[in-house]
C-alpha cells in the first residue's frame, strides 16, 4: 500500500488515481475540520471544495516537512478562515430549510444533542482564529507544534489562542456546572 507522500508524488507527476484514493484516505477528517472551522455547513462544503482544489493544484509544491494529512488540513482550515473573512464583508444568506445534507438517525438522543448544540453555539461564539486553535489542539488531538504548523503561525499563538479560548468557552459553559442558573 502506498503511502500518502507517494500518492501525492504519484498525482503530481500525472497519476490520475492517486489524489482519489487520498481523499478516500482523508476525507472525512477533511470534512469534519471544515464544519468545526466553519459558521454554516454551506461554507463548511465550499470552504472544502476550494480547498481539495487548491491542494489538487498544487500537490506538486509539497516539501514534505509535514504529514500529508497536516498539510491538507493546514490547507482546509486556511480555506475556511478565508470564507470566513469574505463573509465578514459580504454576509450569505441560506436559501435552504434543510442544514443537512445527511441521512436522518431516528434515534433518541435529545442529551447528547442538546450538549452538542450548546458546546458549538460556545465554540461558534468564539473569533475564528482562537476556534481553529482550539480544534485542532483540543478537539483533533495536535500537538501545539503540529497546530503552528498547520495553521502557520507560532507555538506561542497557538498556546495563546487556546488559552484565551478556553477561557471564554468555559464562560459560555460556567450554566452547565449550576443546571438551575441559566442564563
């Protein structure tokens, strides 16, 4: 099997294949990263989609001083914080009732739900940049040096980024620890 630094070698000298079976290999992750750095599903998939682009033209330039899978998400993140920023200046508006474009789990788990709702209002709530600093590390599990590096700033933002979050998330979230004392 492969490996990802061949198959995007592969698809830079011509493999026609080889940047699909990547994204078979990454894109769920791709997509997650996308939604969680995202304010819509909307920008989430068109964030996405300029992303998976960008790195399909210019796989070529990989110096491989990262994973292949660090440098796709570098690119995502980088693609949602941009639409982020044009949305700053020119705001979009749904057209559709419908968020999601996935199947529908009948199950019954309004908690859990519930819980999900509010943890992203929080995290939502935050500026887009300690948000991606803050998914990457505590949500994805990167060190702080492989965040920097994804995100293309310094271990001493990215700890800063994630502090600062940190705190406001646990001032959006203090009602959770006193049910009784919503706000």
């Amino acid at each position: 099997m492969s490996t990802d630094a061949d198959l995007l070698a592969a698809h830079a000298a011509g493999d026609h294949h080889a940047f699909a079976e990547l994204m078979r290999r990454h894109y769920d992750h791709l997509w997650q990263t996308a939604l969680r750095t995202s304010y819509t599903r909307e920008d989430a998939a068109d964030a996405l989609q300029d992303a998976l682009l960008s790195a399909h033209r210019t796989a070529g330039t990989f110096r491989a001083d990262a994973a292949v899978r660090s440098w796709l998400h570098k690119i995502v993140v980088n693609a949602c914080l941009d639409r982020i920023r044009r949305n700053k200046v020119r705001p979009t508006v749904s057209l559709s009732a419908d968020e999601s474009d996935d199947p529908r789990d009948d199950r019954d788990h309004y908690a859990d739900l519930e819980m999900s709702l509010v943890v992203d209002r929080a995290l939502f709530s935050l500026p887009a940049e300690q948000r991606a600093a803050l998914v990457a590390v505590d949500v994805e599990g990167y060190s702080i040096s492989e965040a920097a590096a994804m995100l293309g700033v310094p271990e001493g933002t990215i700890k800063s980024r994630c502090a600062r979050g940190r705190v406001k998330l646990a001032e959006k979230l203090e009602f959770l620890r006193d049910p009784g004392n919503r706000t």
